[in-house]
C-alpha cells in the first residue's frame, strides 16, 4: 500500500471520512456543528484571524473524530473482548475529542463576545 498516486491515496482518505459519517453519530453530529460555524462566519464576516482559528478547530474536532474511529475499529478488531487497556484507550480518544469540542465552544463563543459588544 506505501508510495500509492496521489489520487488513490486521496481515495482512501474519503473512504475513511465517508465511511465515518455513516457509522458514527458523534461524527455526524460534529460536521452539522462545523457547518453552523462556517454559516455564522459568513453571516457575520469577521475579521480573517476569527476565520483562522474557528476552521482551524473545526479540523482538529472533526480530524480527532476521525482518529477516535480508526481506534475505536482497529481496537475491537483485534480484540472483540472487553479489555481494561483496550477500554482505557478509547477512553483517552474520546477524552480527545472532547476536549478540543469544549476548546472550541469557548472560542465559538469568545468569537460571539467579540462579535456582538464590539458592535454595541
């Protein structure tokens, strides 16, 4: 599978984020969230550094999704069991995606503040 074109490798990446939008809700749910923030940019038209870093986070929260699903499928693969480390793992993964989640209501909502006292 090493040194593939480009156009396969690209391939293989939208298989991955396709087939993460049909089986995980969480990714669904974070790609509808990245959409209201892409629609509220412009509505609002801030200034590029607001663009910058609400795309920017809108990547980290739908790229760790798409890691924690990648885990989450090799881990019960290779182990269908129940597992205290396999647990703790996807625990952590999840931990990761929650954390640039809550990272990015703040700044969504920092961006808001901004927004609307400046205004007024």
């Amino acid at each position: 599978m090493k040194n593939q074109p480009f156009y396969r490798r690209l391939g293989f990446a939208w298989h991955g984020i396709v087939s993460a939008w049909r089986t995980e809700m969480s990714m669904r749910q974070q790609s509808v969230a990245a959409v209201g923030v892409i629609i509220t940019l412009l509505w609002l038209r801030p200034a590029p550094v607001w663009w910058a870093l609400l795309l920017l986070n809108c990547g980290l929260v739908l790229a760790a999704e798409l890691f924690n699903s990648a885990l989450e499928h090799a881990l019960d693969h290779l182990h269908p069991a129940p597992h205290p480390a396999i647990g703790l793992a996807k625990d952590c993964a999840a931990g990761a995606v929650l954390l640039l989640s809550v990272t990015g209501v703040a700044l969504f909502a920092c961006f808001l503040c901004e927004t609307f006292l400046v205004q007024y």
